[in-house]
C-alpha cells in the first residue's frame, strides 16, 4: 500500500477524497492481476526485436553529448492556442509542451523505428508474449516543485487519463485489464489483449503527472494555468493565444540521463504564434525566428533570396529521412450523401489536375502521394501483394481492386494542360454510373435533380490557393465547390465534431505503424468526436488489417500487413491524395548549430544549440 507523504508546505500528499476514490478503483483493479510470466528488468524496448543501443550506451547517437547551453531559440506556429493542458480533449493546446515540459515513463529513439528507453522509469520488463509490462522509476526522478515521482503518480496519472484525458488516451488505457504498484517505485500493467504487442510501448510513453497538483474534477476544462512537470523545461511566460516561453530548469533531474545528453540545449525556448505562413515567413527573414521549417515548394525555390540568405546568416538545409511522408490529401467525409459512393470519389480525385497544379503552383518541386506509407518499404504501390497479404485479404473479396492489388494503381494523370478532355470524360462516365449527369452545365442527381455542391473547409490562405484551384478543375464537371476559410479554433472544432464536407489534413505515420491506426481508420473512431478518422471509414477490413499489424512479431509479416492496409484504404478513395516535398527543407539563422547526423527520422530540434548569443 502506498502511504501518504507530505509536501513542502506540510500538506499531506494522497489524502483527498478524490486520490483515494483513484487508489480504491485501481486497487480493485489489482485483484485481477495473474502471477507474471518470467521477464527480466531491461534498460529498453523494441516493437519489434531488441534495442539497437546497449545498456551502458552514453547518448542517443544523433546527438552531440557536449553541444553548448545556453541562449534563447523563437519558433514560429500558426494559429494560436487557448489551454495548456495537451492531454484533454478540450481546446486547442500549445506547442512544445510535452517532452519538454511534461515528461513519459520512456523517450523514444528517432534513430529506430519504434524503441524506447529509459526516462521517468529506469526501466521496463515484459513477457515474451506481453501479457503485461512493468515500469520501474528512477529514484532520481522529481517534479519540477521538488516532489519525487512516485508509482503512486503514475497510477493517478493512468486513472486521470482514462477517465478524463482525450479519446486517444481514454481507449487506449481501457485495454488494461488491470494495474497496481509494486512498492514506491514500481507499476505493473496487466493487459486485456496479448495480441496487441504495442501496447507496452504505448505505456511507455504515458506522461506522468502529479498527483499532488491537479484536481480530476477540473481537469478537462481549458486552463492557462500550467501543470507541474517534471522535464527540462518549465513556463515561464505567455500572451494567451500569441506566445508562449520556456525556461530551463536549473535542477532539472533527468540532465545527465543517457536519453537527454546533448539535448535540451537552449535555456529558453519561445513560440510565437502567426495568423498566415507570409506573415511568419516575413517574421523569420527580420530574424525575429530562428528556425523555420518550409513546406511550401515555390516559397523555397524562389523565396528565400534574401540578403541574409547571401551573407550566410541564414542556412537552407535539406533533409532526406527514412520516415514515410505519410497521407496528405483532400479528405472526402463520407458520413455526408453527396461522398458515400466511391465511384463518386473516385471521379472526384481524377478531376485534381496535379501537373498542372505542380507545375503553376510549386514550380515543379512536389512528388505526388501514391501511399498512405509513401516514401518507404511500407508502401503498397509498385510492387504486388504477396502471399501474406493475399491471405490477410482473403476473408474480404473485391474489397481491394485489382490494379490496387498488382500494385499498377496509381492517382490519376493529366496532360498538364488544365483541361485534360480524356480525364474528364472518364470522371462524367464513372458520375454517371453513380447516378448524376450534367444537366445544363450542372451535375445533378438522376431523379430528384439535385446539384453536386460541397464545401471545402481550410484554415489558412496556402491550403485556400489550391482548394480554389481544385474547385475551378470541379467547374469543369458541373461540380459546385466552395471554400471556406475558417480560424484556427473554429477549424479545429469543426474537425473535431467531424462537421465539414471536405478538409485538407495530413496524417503523419512512422516506421512502426501501430494502434494510432485504430484512431485513424477504425470503425470505432469513424463515430467518437475527436479521433483522426475524419473520412468516416467504416470498413471491417481495415479493422482486420489494423488487427494483423498489432499482433504480427516478425519484421516481414508485420510489413505485409501494413501493406494489406494501405491497399484497403487506397481501394475507398477516402481522399484525393495530393503530393509531397522531394526533401524536408529547414531554413535556420545559423546562430543555430545543430549535430552533423541527422536521426533516422529526420532533423531532431532537440539537439541543437545556440553558438551566439541570441539577437
């Protein structure tokens, strides 16, 4: 049983009706726990396979273990923001708080495709067949008030986010069959489902909060008030919805943590937020940001010859990373009539004139997106299914077509000239077998007479500039599109209760796919308000294929499964899919220095530093 203790101002810690209401419903919890399985305490974990580094390892190998401190770094972040809890569905939170603030049980290596290490817990060891996992902290470890963190805090934490953190936590942590503390440093997790062998991992990365400072009460309710952390850095200034300052924790805990060596570098780090990326880009050539990462072609190419540029006092980096560059596209919401044909869909996709639009808007500096895993041997297209995909399919007939099968799919291809007359008979022909005709210059539906209009929602002027060039090409067919440009926080909640006929959004994937699928694809998000399956996907083979991914153990089979979904998803042209940088572009005041070996996933801000002092 873990007992009471006292807090700085002599307070007793756990005491409250709340904290003990928490303790009593996981202590029933702990009833449930089955003898262990035999495990061995390890200093990491692997999706799949064994840590790459070794238990004695000095620095993750992309940092520079004696990069200077000190100095001030300003990003810059569109929107705003108006809580600064990350971890409640409410609101729209601000940048940089967790890692940097708020800390997990482990910190993941961006040199691998899934593994983590030790942090807050020192370490972790599960059974083969991950029946269930514990976590030891590190008697080191404290909250930025002082208080040492305790199994106690990460109980409260798991109880608190299950019942009262976003979706994502909430359906995740109800897979735990049961948890209880194992002394004052120790928490085991027993799990529901040993088939999903990713849920140990995503434990790990469960933030620990603390119990001594937050109320379960209050805790969904938007707040400028910080939480206490136990990370590097603290809050030390904001302009509600403009900026937001962090100052780094003199006796910070974790400093010489293998994990945190050469990272965390500046001793504050600001966020200042912009309406537009002109407005921003403006700010970053005055030198009023430090570091800007660019994701628009033409602005890259033609932009960024300024005299700072030519003086080398701006750097222009260019990146290429093993990370897939995941699905960006114009998302169909398929819970509205107008979409829930595919053959619908699938017309409106062959009306994206993506040549002509690389070539006028982008200067020629874009790929298309063939994938939802695009840019890595997780992608489906180009290469046919093999037998394990065929078999995982198999309960599914004619739900994956077969050119998407073969693997020759691929987004439809227009002559460039914006009036490509073959692409559009072949849109009208498919619109026709769905029911809708060009009736004196509009498409209307057979019987009723209908007009095809939609909205397409955006929240800011580069996703308007091609959502207007879209609806032009859409003219052509008869289609009504307009477009709307909402704020930041009327954007966000309107995606959040899924009310919108069309958005742009880009779903960032990894190297180790797993249970973030379900938030994404999975019949269950398609109808919970703040899950990312914004297309209303409701296809049980999607959930089988999700299924296969979590519960694969070896490298080849769970690569296979990845690929069975991605052709799932292809197949239900839930999204145009719209195109890619052929780099990740960085533009940085080269007062900023960062390591000469960039992670497997590309450029880790944490490991830079400041060479100068800041301007």
């Amino acid at each position: 049983m873990i007992k009471p203790r006292r807090t700085r101002s002599g307070a007793v810690r756990g005491a409250t009706p709340l904290r003990r209401a928490f303790g009593a419903a996981l202590a029933i919890g702990a009833l449930a726990l089955a003898a262990p399985a035999a495990a061995t305490p390890a200093h990491g974990i692997a999706m799949h396979g064994a840590p790459a580094l070794p238990q004695d390892f000095i620095s993750l190998p992309y940092a520079r273990p004696d990069a200077p401190k000190g100095g001030r770094v300003t990003y810059g972040w569109l929107g705003g923001f108006d809580t600064l809890n990350p971890y409640a569905y409410r609101g729209v939170q601000a940048q940089g708080l967790r890692g940097a603030v708020y800390e997990s049980l482990l910190a993941r290596s961006f040199d691998e495709p899934f593994t983590l290490y030790g942090l807050v817990a020192e370490s972790v060891e599960t059974p083969d067949d991950r029946s269930w996992v514990t976590f030891r902290l590190n008697p080191r470890a404290r909250f930025s008030d002082g208080e040492p963190i305790t199994a106690e805090d990460v109980l409260f934490t798991f109880q608190l986010l299950k019942e009262h953190g976003h979706p994502s936590y909430r359906s995740n942590y109800r897979r735990v069959k049961a948890a209880a503390a194992e002394g004052e440093r120790a928490v085991r997790f027993d799990l529901a489902d040993s088939e999903d062998r990713e849920l140990p991992l995503i434990l790990g990365l469960m933030p620990v909060l603390p119990a001594h400072a937050i109320d379960p009460k209050t805790f969904e309710d938007t707040t400028l008030k910080p939480i206490v952390g136990s990370g590097p850095y603290v809050i030390s200034a904001l302009e509600p919805g403009r900026s937001l300052t962090l100052r780094r924790d003199p006796d910070y805990w974790g400093a010489e943590l293998p994990v945190n060596r050469g990272l965390n570098n500046f001793d504050e780090i600001r966020y200042d937020y912009y309406r537009d990326s002109n407005t921003m880009f403006e700010a970053f050539k005055k030198g009023l940001i430090d570091v800007l990462p660019e994701s628009d072609p033409i602005r890259w190419t033609t932009g960024y010859d300024f005299p700072a540029v030519r003086r080398g006092e701006v750097a222009l980096d260019r990146f290429v990373s093993g990370r897939p560059w995941g699905m960006d596209g114009l998302v169909f919401n398929t819970r509205k009539p107008v979409f829930a044909d595919v053959r619908v869909r699938e017309a409106l996709s062959l009306l994206f004139d993506y040549e002509w639009m690389d070539r006028n808007l982008y200067g020629g500096a874009t790929e298309r997106t063939r994938s939802y895993f695009e840019g890595s041997h997780l992608a489906s297209t180009g290469r046919p299914a093999d037998e394990k995909e065929r078999a995982l399919l198999a309960p599914f007939p004619g739900v994956v077509r077969d050119d998407v099968m073969a693997g020759t799919w691929r987004p439809g291809s227009t002559d460039g000239s914006g009036r490509d007359r073959e692409q559009l008979r072949r849109a009208l022909d498919l619109l026709a077998e769905a029911g809708w005709r060009v009736q004196n210059g509009e498409l209307r539906r057979d019987g009723s007479g209908e007009p095809f209009r939609f909205e397409i929602l955006v929240k800011e002027k580069e996703q308007e500039r091609l959502a207007l060039a879209y609806a032009r090409g859409l003219e052509r067919a008869g289609v009504r599109a307009t477009v709307r440009l909402a704020d930041s926080t009327q954007h966000f909640r309107r995606l959040q209760t899924y009310d919108f006929d069309m958005i742009q959004y880009k779903w960032l994937t990894s190297l180790s796919p797993g249970v973030e699928q379900k938030k994404y694809w999975s019949v269950a998000a398609a109808d919970t308000p703040g899950e990312r399956n914004y297309m209303g996907v409701k296809q049980p083979a999607v959930d089988a294929m999700i299924a296969a991914l979590l519960s694969e153990r070896e490298p080849a089979d769970f690569e296979s499964a990845v690929r069975a979904l991605d052709r799932v998803l292809l197949s239900g042209f839930y999204v145009v899919p719209l195109f890619h940088p052929k780099e990740q572009w960085v533009a940085r005041w080269t007062a900023v220095q960062r390591p000469e070996t960039t992670p497997l996933y590309g450029p880790a801000p944490e490991t830079w530093w400041r060479d100068a002092p800041a301007r």
